[in-house]
DNA sequence: CGTAACTTTGAAATAGCTCAAAAATTGTGG
DNA sequence: CCACAATTTTTGAGCTATTTCAAAGTTACG
C-alpha cells in the first residue's frame, strides 16, 4: 500500500525496519476521491497529514481575477502535505487532477515520531525541504525560462519523479492532464501550451497526446530544458 | 546577537527557557562578509548552517544565457540554509546582497537537537515549511501576477517580515538593493523594474529611493498587490 | 574629480496573450 | 453501440506587456 512512498524515501536515505514499522503503524484511514475535488482547502486548521497512494494531486492558489497557479504537482509517495504538520494550517487548496487513492497520517502520530524517531523525523523534514527545492525549481522557471522550457522542464521532472516510483515505462508515463491544467502550471495560457506542443512534438522531442507523455528524444528534451536533476535530491543521504 | 533569530521564532510559536538555552548553546562562530559575496555554492557538500544576525542575503540560481532567478531573499533572524542540514548540499547558491554578520549551527548540533528537543525540532522544521511557503508565493507572483503587482508584493512581504524583527520605521524600511536585484527577485528586467517603480510612485503607493522602501499609503500597496500575509504565517502555533 | 555603477528615458521588437471560432475527442444516456 | 452534448484541442488574427538595444543622466566613492 505504502510501497510507493517507501520507494521514494528509500532513493534519498535508508530505513531500518524498526522505521518502516513506525510508518506503517503511523498510518491511519485510506480514502479514495473522485477527480476535479479540492481535498484540502487553504486556512483550514488540519489534523492529519495526507500521503498520496495513487493518482495526481495539485497544490494552487487562484486570484482574484480567476486565475490559478499550480505550486507544485505531486505523485504518487509524495505526501500531499506534511507540511500542515508543523504549519497547522494551509496557505493553499490542493485537488485531485485525477481519482486518487491517499492514506492519513496524523499529526498525533508524527508528533510521535518526532519524540521516538529522530532519523525518521529528519527523513520526512527532508521530504519537506524537497518539495521547497521543486518550489525553486519551478520559480526559476516561471520567472526565466521561455515558455517551451518551462514545459520540457516540468516534462523532465515527472518522468524523473515518475520514475522514482516505478510509472514509468521507458521514456513515456501517463499523465492525465489537460492543456489547461497544463497551463496552469506553467504560467502560461492553454492557447500558448498547445503551441508549444506542437513545436516540442515538430522538433521530435516529446509527445502529449491523450494522457500520455512519449519521451521520442530524451537527451533534446533536457537540453531545451536546461534540466538538471541535481534540485530532486537523487544520490543517497548516509544517516 | 540571535535576538531577532528569537524574535522571528516567537513571532510563531513558544519557546521555553530551556530551548532558548539549547539554541544559544548550538550557535558557533560568528562571521562578517561584505557585499556581492556567494557565501554558500551550490552542491557543495555542508556541515553547518548559516544564521543571518544583520544584512541581506540571496538564495539564487543561474541560467546558462547568463540571467538569474532570485528564490528567496533573507532579512536578519532567517536561517539562509536550515534545510541544508537534511538535504547535506544545497540546489542554489546564497550571496550577500549587503555588508552580513552570519552565525554558524553545526549540523552535529542540529542533530543534536533533533534528538533532544522535539518541539524545537518542530520550530526549526516549521521555519523550513515557511521559506516553502514564501517560494509559493513567489511562484504566483512569478507566473500570474504583472509586474507592478509583483513588485508590489515584493515590498509588502519585506515589510512584514522586517517589522516582526525590528528592522522598520513605520511604513519605511532600508532595502539596499539595485533595480538590477529587484528584477532578479521578480522574473523582470532592471529597465522595466524602473519603470514599475516610477509608476507606483505616481500612484502615491510607495518610493524606493537610495536603499530604502517608504511606503506611502498602504492599502492601496497591499491592493495593487493583492497581497494576503496569511502565507507568513504569523498566528501563534500552541506547540 | 574622475570613473564605475546605477538609473532613467526612448524607440523598436517580440513572446505570449486575447478573442473567437472550428475541429476533434470524450463521456453519457438510451 | 450510437447520438449528441460537453469538454478539450487546434488554429487564426490582432494586441499588449515586457524586452531589447542604445544612449544620456545621475550618484557614489576611491
């Protein structure tokens, strides 16, 4: 059930069995969601911490005007918000972009892990400060990168995360979004993203067609994306 | 000297006697830098962390062509890299934007804290959470909002943050940053940062001028920006 | 007091946006 | 399994916020 999360944490630092227990024995309620829900709504005080067993979620925020900018996309293993944890409430909603499949954990029991599990609690304030670094990423490539950049980069860090977990197949993964969504994580608008698909797919790099990224062309992809997978933290933590 | 590393942490939550001990104990050297020092280089393996006691730091990274995305500025009282102590490197570099007095925290000493002091671990892995949030913050502004209302947002989140440190008058603060720096933070150009400013200062809504920010009339700042400061966090937490 | 760094302004260029409509795809009830 | 409504994708044409390039002022300071 967790396995996917272990997958994740397990490509950054090792866990002794004792720690794998801890996790399994902290985790509460599984819960299924239909897609296009807002699961978590910005401000609202929470108690528990939501892990993400399978599907996408989107943390975002909107403006006043209508319009939205997803912060960051999470995979399945990723915790939705394990920072509500030490933050106690959200500065933002997060939804499924897909049905999804997700566990609880709560902050009880992580404060229990903080008390009788010091590499563990560093292990998931690690998770933390690698959802902060993707948020790094991601504010270079809203502020710098062209527009077609920016795609190829969010296209390179889900099939690195993707990977990670064990969805991809080769150079190609699922990913069940529309251009509009799409859009929204780029800063851009979904006029301008079906253009830049075009010109990513005419070049040979990539294609995105019906919820499915096919990598054609790996190495051009992260060159027009200037990708560097240093920020996602890949070689392993000694304790 | 930690006295607004203090303020900032009470500013959120409660420390006792005794964990203001363990952190006084954990500081080690004390250090001066001047200005337009990279102070910390990406990928570098690190054994401490950097407290900023006075002047202005920079997360950044650069792009191959040559321009720079600004991720986070630092005010006196931050930590310029807590979340090196879990991820042991770091994805950006960090420079002095002025003159900076910085303390060190070994990470043994880090460690240390985790082990002993599990609400303090908490606090410092809370601070952590809030340089993520501010990077969403950031990434809205960078990927949705126009550039005077980036800007906008840029003054009214150092007006906050400075304010629970000490570090303003009133409405007015020193913020001894070139528009060159400015649009570094902003995703902008320095020949468009200066035009922004002179709109907003014919708006009567604030003036930068010779290393400080007077802000003017503050709703009206806060309007343009759409700023909401829930995202600093600034409720007490009750452990 | 000279020089480097920074700010300001102008004019032309452009990446990405807006608006609008057509085409394709997907989902659904019968 | 079909028909059709809704959603999503695609394309076109004109527009605009911001960039680029270039040069002139201004400020800081060694």
């Amino acid at each position: 059930m967790i396995e996917r999360h272990l997958l994740k944490l397990r490509a950054r630092d090792s866990l002794s069995a004792e720690e794998e227990r801890a996790i399994r024995s902290a985790i509460g309620e599984v819960r299924d969601h239909q897609a296009g829900r807002t699961i978590i709504r910005a401000n609202v005080e929470l108690s528990e911490s939501t892990l993400l067993l399978d599907g996408l979620l989107s943390r975002y925020k909107d403006l006043r005007n209508g319009q939205r900018q997803v912060t960051e996309l999470h995979v399945p293993g990723d915790f939705a918000d394990l920072h509500s944890f030490t933050l106690k409430r959200l500065d933002h909603d997060i939804m499924t972009l897909t049905p999804c499949r997700v566990a609880t954990m709560s902050h009880e029991n992580l404060k229990r892990i903080t008390e009788e599990h010091p590499h563990l609690t560093r292990v998931y304030w690690f998770g933390t400060n690698l959802d902060a670094a993707i948020h790094r990423e991601w504010e270079v490539s809203l502020g710098r990168r062209t527009a077609i950049a920016r795609m190829a980069n969010l296209f390179s860090e889900l099939h690195v995360r993707l990977g990670i977990v064990g969805l991809t197949e080769g150079n190609s993964y699922r990913l069940d979004l529309t251009q509009l969504e799409l859009s929204e994580c780029l800063g851009l608008t979904s006029v301008h993203v079906n253009r830049v698909l075009r010109d990513l797919r005419e070049q040979g790099a990539v294609e995105f067609r019906s919820g499915r990224v096919m990598i054609h062309d790996l190495p051009l992809l992260h060159r027009i994306a200037e990708f560097d997978p240093g920020y996602l933290y890949l070689e392993q933590r000694s304790r």
